[in-house]
C-alpha cells in the first residue's frame, strides 16, 4: 500500500462545523478525486481537479469545497451547508498511459457528524 | 448523461458455484468499462478493465455492445472472493473520467 495517503482515518465534529479531509498521493498523477461513499449508492464524484489550481464540481459538490495548490494535495472542506455530511470520504488520483487507464483509491475518512 | 447499473444490491452463493455480477450501461459511444472490488478493510482497487481481456483471481468480464453489458463472472466462486464490486464506465475524453455503478456486496458462504 502506500501511494495515496487520507487523515484521519475516522473523524468527528459537531453540527454546523466545517471540517477539512487531507488527501496526499506521491504518485506524481495530475488528475485527483473525491468520491463519497454511500451504502446502496455506491461511489458519487463530489470534486475533480486534473491540473494544479484547477478544480471542477461533480456530481453533489453542494456543500463542499476543495483546493489544489499543490500536485501532491487535494483537501477536501466539508461545510456547515452540506446537509447530510455523515459518510464516507474517498480521494482517488489517477494515470492514464501504455497500460491503460486507472484510477487508484485511498484508505479513506469516515466522517461523523453530530 | 452515462449511467452505470448494477442491479443486485447483495448477492450470495455458495463456494464452488459459478457466480455472475452485473452490470449495464447507458452510452451512445465507445466506452470503456472496469470492474473494481474492496475488500473488507481494504481500499478500494482496479479489479480488471475490458480492453485488456485478462482474467484476475479467476474473474473475467466481456463487453457485449449489443447487450450494453459488462457482466463480471467466475466458474467457482471462493470465500475469498467476498467483497464489494463496483462497475464503472469511462466516457473517452470526459475530464471527470469515470462513473460508478451502486455495487453489489458478494458474500461466499462456505
């Protein structure tokens, strides 16, 4: 394992509090994710970026908000606007060459909110 | 818009019997389509791609155009092989690259 890092791995907060995801990959890839995880809903696009200081919305990207300043960094803001926060967080970077396409996930961060 | 279903929310057999996951797509042009699995406790991984006709852990999975299906299937199921499957389709040239079906939660009973 290794290559795309998540911290923490569980974290809590109160309502109404914005909370920020970490999301680091070493992997030297442009393009970066973040899904969410539902059960029965499978994986929901919240935020893509492909190049630095580039970013675009996803599918549910209401009440999120993230930042790329850095190739190695993708966070993720969870803000007091999103209304059902609890769930969890996965970052994916991705590469695309000879071998073909792949996108390559996290550990993830459950987020609790109370 | 693409749009990736896989029907079966919980799917469970027996070890030893064939098992076949599901799914289908909507897509009017040439799509490219994966299978990705987790594990308990494990991150989610690239299980195999079409293009590349290749069989991993047994699984294998063929495009059928007509049918709009990428059906993932093994002989002989093994309780390994219990996890959470995800299809997924990729839009060639889309910049958010791929979209996920809902998955399937295999259980192999022994």
């Amino acid at each position: 394992d290794g290559g795309i890092t998540q911290s923490p791995k569980y974290l809590f907060r109160k309502e109404g509090q914005n909370v920020t995801l970490s999301c680091e990959q070493n992997l030297n890839h442009d393009a970066m994710y973040w899904y969410r995880q539902d059960p029965g809903q499978g994986l929901r696009l919240i935020y893509y970026s492909q190049i630095v200081n580039d970013f675009q919305k996803g599918d549910i990207a209401e009440g999120y908000s993230v930042s790329r300043e850095k190739k190695e960094s993708f966070p993720l803001t969870v803000t007091s606007a999103q209304k059902n926060p609890t769930a969890f967080y996965l970052c994916a970077s991705s590469i695309s060459s000879g071998g073909g396409y792949e996108q390559y996930f996290g550990p993830g961060t459950r987020l609790t909110v109370t | 818009a693409q749009r990736v279903t896989q029907p079966e929310k919980l799917l469970s057999v027996f070890k030893g019997a064939p098992v076949e996951l599901k799914c289908n797509y909507s897509y009017s042009g040439s799509p490219e389509l994966f299978w990705y699995v987790q594990y308990s406790r494990q991150r989610l991984q690239l299980l195999l791609r079409h293009i590349s006709r290749e069989s991993i852990k047994g699984f294998t999975a063929d495009l059928n155009k007509g049918e709009t299906s990428f059906h993932l299937k093994k002989p002989f199921a093994q309780e390994e092989d219990s996890a959470m499957y995800y299809c997924a389709l990729r839009v060639g040239g889309s910049a958010r690259q791929l979209t996920f079906g809902s998955g399937t939660q295999l259980t192999v009973l022994p």
